[in-house]
C-alpha cells in the first residue's frame, strides 16, 4: 500500500522547482509564482507550499495539481509511476517543522517527450521548415534575417513558420517554431509569436533541455547563454572560435544532471552569460550552484541589451567572446 498522503507531506512541491519562484501572495499560507518549468509560460505557474499544490494556466488548465502530478508531468510517465518514485527510500525529504535539515538531494532523469510526439513534432519540423522558404513565410524570414541571421543559420538550427496546423496529436500555433533537439531526440518546439506572450511551447514538449547540445558536447570550454535567438547569434558569428555554444532557455531553468550532466563533464571553464535582470541573476546562481566554480559570469558592455541585440548593433562577437575566454583563463 502506498501512503499517500504520508508521501505527499513528506515531498514539498518548492524543493522540486528549485529556487525560480517569488512570493506573489501572503493570505491562506501565501502563494509563490515563476517559470513554468514545463511549458515555458513566465506567468502562469503557481505553487501554494502550505498545501503543497501547483498549477499551470497552460498545462493544468487552471486546476490545482498535487505532487504526485508535478512529477508524472516532469518525467513524462503515469500518475502510478510517479507514486512510486516518490516512494523510493531514496527520494529526497523535505524538511519538517522542526527544522531538521533535509537529505541530500538525489537527481533524477528527465525524459524526453514520448516517441509518438517527436514523431508528429519532426514532421511538423519538416513542414514549418518548408513554409518559411515559401510563400507563407515570407514576413518570418524576413523578420529572422532583421534579427541578424543569415539563411545558412536559419537552415542550420531547422527555424520554420507555422500558419497555424495540426499534425498528428500536435497542434502548432502560428509563428516562427523554434525546435529543440539533442542526439536525435526532439524535446521541445518553441513558436515565437506576435501576441503576449511571445513565446509559447507546443503542448507536451519538454522545455528544461539544452539547445543546440550536440555541439555543446565535444568542447572543453562553454558558452551558455539565455534564449535560442542568443545561441544562434553567437554560433553564427563565432565560427572558429573553440568554444561550445548552447542555451537552456529561459533563466529560470536549470539542466538536470541526470540527463544533461554527460554534455558538462569534460569542460575546464563554462561562461554563463543572461540578461541583466533579476530572473538572469538567479539563473546565473543557479548554473554556478549546479556545475560548481568552472562556471564564470560573462557580461556584456554596458548598453548593449542581449547577445542578439549586440551582434545586430554591429558588435563583434567573436572578438567579445576571446577577451572573456582570455581573461577567465587568466
């Protein structure tokens, strides 16, 4: 018999997001609100820790879920799956309200979206790829080349346009799809909108993974950066330059070990480099407590926006990247 609602006091929902939420309410045991660490959305999810309950205005509809559901929608499996998980002997505890201090951490793999959704989701790849070259995408590209961007990039990270479809289960709002994939595996497509918010995900894609991670791989040093269009300009602008270009999207994320720890064992220094805002200054603590003192905080000049709004300005990024990899080798 699984005890339930032993389990369900025992693992608090907070310690599973980690430290991107901020208190937007005090009344009935106060209300904590971030990023949602599953579609993306930066004002939909909601955590209530006194009665250990969640929602998404997006994944849940609204609807308060419990612990047992954060973890079957974070690992991609079922509501008895997940029950078991949180009753392995092995799973980390919250503390009590003694106060007494929690066990260490123990990570677990987070799973990509099932194979029946990257099915329908590199089909909708293809056809999105295909529309932007088009007659349909026509305004996309240009936006995309306004941005900076060359058609050679656009081509290289697989950017489309959707019109607004179906395929298979999948439905793709329109806009310019932004896909995420990694050793084959595709685990989320993005879609840049012209409505608020700009950015929103296909349902059921899996947003705390790493763009552009196959290339991430095989260098020694690291450049992470907030946001696919920051990834894009700096591998665009930086070819030669031995240094291994990724994003893990929105600050509030954080790469989980267990998954995606493989792509940063080999690497002797790792530049964080996020906006300069408050949810870019906890990301960037929250990359340092996850790969440890190799990870450097990279910056800007001042005035220069992001890396995007950099390279569109007429910076030199390949020159700014080498004076930051010099002066942290130093």
């Amino acid at each position: 018999m699984i005890d339930f609602d032993g389990m369900k006091s025992r693992i608090r929902i907070v310690d599973l997001v980690g430290g991107s939420l901020k208190r937007v309410a005090t009344t009935g045991g106060g209300e904590l609100a971030g990023p949602c660490p599953f579609c993306g959305g930066t004002d939909r999810f909601r955590v209530q820790p006194e009665s250990n309950i969640w929602l998404c205005r997006h994944c849940t509809n609204g609807k308060w879920r419990d612990v047992v559901d954060f973890v079957a929608v974070r690992d991609g499996i079922s509501i008895a799956e997940a029950a078991r998980v949180l009753t392995d002997s092995s799973f980390p505890a919250s503390p009590g309200r003694s106060g007494k201090v929690k066990d260490k951490p123990t990570y677990y793999s987070y799973k990509p979206p099932a194979q029946e959704w990257q099915a329908d989701g590199w089909q909708a790849v293809e056809s999105c790829q295909a529309a932007l070259f088009g007659g349909e995408g026509v305004k996309a590209l240009e936006y995309l080349k306004r941005r900076g961007f060359t058609e050679d990039t656009v081509k290289r990270f697989k950017l489309g346009f959707s019109t607004g479809l179906t395929i298979g289960k999948l439905w793709i709002p329109r806009g310019i799809t932004i896909p995420c994939h990694a050793n084959g595996v595709l685990w989320y497509l993005k879609i840049r909108t012209n409505t608020t918010p700009k950015y929103t995900l296909v349902k059921g894609s899996k947003p705390a993974a790493i763009f552009n991670a196959d290339e991430l791989a095989a260098r020694k040093i690291a450049l992470i950066v907030e946001g696919e269009f920051n990834a894009m300009a700096a591998w665009q602008e930086c070819t030669g330059v031995e240094v291994g270009i990724a994003s893990i999207g929105a600050a509030g994320y954080r790469p989980n070990l267990a998954q995606w720890g493989v792509y940063f064992i080999n690497k002797t220094l790792i530049l964080a480099l996020f906006d300069e805002d408050e949810a870019g200054e906890k990301g960037a603590v929250g990359l340092y407590a996850a790969l440890g003192d190799r990870c450097k905080l990279a910056a800007l000049p001042k005035g220069s926006g992001d890396l995007n709004d950099f390279m569109t300005a007429g910076g030199d990024v390949a020159k700014w990247l080498r004076m930051e990899v010099d002066y942290w080798r130093e």
